[in-house]
C-alpha cells in the first residue's frame, strides 16, 4: 500500500520520537558482528530524516544512546561513538540541503572529546536551518533530565529567583533538555519490544504509542509513513469524550 498518498498533510504529528531498537538481532540473524547492524542502522536514520523532511514532519527525535548504553561492552560503545562522528561528518551536506537543524537532548559532557566536539560543531553549522530540527538523544535518560529539572527549579526557588506559587508544566517544561520542542504526539519503537525505557516519560504524556516488528536497520520511510497513517486514523481524545470531540 502506498501510505504517502494516503496521508493528511494538514494533520501531521508536530513531533515524531523514535527509539530505534534491534540493530544487535538483525545483526545476530545474518551472522554479523553487532557493529555491522549499528552501521546498517544509520542508514535507517539517514532515510527516516529524509521521509520525514519530505512530508513536512516539523520535529523528529531520535533515540540514539542511552544514559543505560554506557554499560554495553567498551568496545561496542566505542563503536557507536565512532559512528556517531562518522555520520556527523558524511551527513552533515545532507543537513543543510535540506534545511534541516540538528539538536541534541541528554548529559553530552559524558561524549567522548571528539564526538562532542563535532556534534557541537554540526549543531552550530545547522542553527538557523528552519524547515525541521532532527534532535538526538545521547546520553539521554529520561529520570536524569526530570531529576536535573528538579535541581535547577529547587536552586532557583531557594535562591529566591522563583516562587513555589509560580511552578507550573510550562516552568517545567523550560528546565528539561527539551524545552524548545513540542510536546510529542507519536512514538515509534521498532524490533517488537513493547517498552519505554526511560524516553521522555514526561514529552509522551498524550502520545499514541506505535511498535512495529521490523527491525530498526531495516526500517524505511515508507515505514514511518504507515506508522503517521496509523497515527492519523485514531481518536484523540486527551481526557474528553468522542462527543465532546465532534
Ligand atoms: C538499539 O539496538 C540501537 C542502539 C542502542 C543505537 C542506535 C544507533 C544507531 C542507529 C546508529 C548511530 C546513530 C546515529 C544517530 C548516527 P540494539 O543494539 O539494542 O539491538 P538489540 O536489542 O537487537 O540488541
């Protein structure tokens, strides 16, 4: 089915988020090494960002390591920071032809010099770059980021710069790594897991949540495009009734 055609363009998700999982078992099932299913995976990411420049999608976050992913073996880390480089340095032409911003969420001091140096870089050399900002988590964990906001907000509160009275979700919103992005309305997670796993716990509050079988390094646009179909054909109804709806 062709799902592109298919799509309202006027009723896109603001905000797409990714978790991008089963690099290691696509891997595992042709007899390759883990590394090969986390280069084949950015191959995945180089066309989901395309498919979702290509129909307008404003905000794409992907989940690309995780604050639990530095517990892998050093040798794989290393080479998921080595691609991280790699891919910043072949993409970032890719990112200005096609206006696309590059943002980062999660503790990225904990980056290797080389990786932080060149994301800063790709960040800085994409900063007014309008069409869509392509976000990536590393070194993100969602328990981190809140637990980070509540320190911010506590030290703002006890230095007298805010008053209790005055907490509310948008105070909130502006002390988390994501304080310049809409809220999310769609999280994809492929390779048939059914989890969240520490992914912008309070960002999903009202988000459909899509999980499809494939795995990630075989993911594709036309994919996405049938997860924002999916997406597109449900009711929304964040608290109130159907009726209340029409
Ligand atoms: C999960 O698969 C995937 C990751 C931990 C890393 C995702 C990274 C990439 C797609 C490549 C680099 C990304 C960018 C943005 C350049 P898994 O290893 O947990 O798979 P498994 O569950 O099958 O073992």
């Amino acid at each position: 089915m062709n799902y592109k055609d298919k799509l309202n363009l006027d009723k896109l998700p603001a905000h797409v988020a990714i978790i991008m999982d089963g690099n290691g078992r696509w891997a595992k099932q042709k007899g390759f090494l883990r590394a090969s299913g986390h280069k084949e995976g950015t191959k995945a990411v180089r066309d989901t960002v395309e498919g979702c420049a290509e129909i307008g999608v404003k905000n794409l976050t992907l989940y690309a390591f995780s604050t639990e992913n530095w517990n892998r073996p050093k040798l794989e880390v290393d080479t998921l920071m080595k691609l991280l480089v790699s891919s910043l340095k072949k993409e970032i032409k890719t990112l200005q032809d096609n206006n696309i911003r590059l943002n980062c969420i999660g503790n990225i001091s904990n980056l290797p010099k080389k990786a932080k140096k060149e994301l800063l870089d790709v960040i800085e050399k994409t900063s007014s770059n309008t069409r869509m900002t392509l976000t990536l988590a590393l070194s993100y964990g969602s328990r981190e980021e809140i637990t980070s906001c509540f320190k911010q907000i506590a030290e703002k509160v006890s230095k007298r710069e805010l008053s209790i009275e005055a907490i509310d979700e948008s105070v909130i919103n502006k002390h988390l790594y994501t304080q310049n992005l809409p809220d999310v309305d769609l999280l994809i997670r492929t390779s048939g897991e059914q989890r969240i796993s520490n992914f912008l716990l309070w960002q999903i509050a009202y988000a459909e949540l899509y999980f499809t079988k494939i795995l990630w390094p075989d993911y594709r646009r036309e994919d996405l495009f049938e997860a924002i179909y999916n997406y597109q054909n449900r009711e929304r109804r964040f608290g109130k009734t159907s009726e209340q709806l029409s």
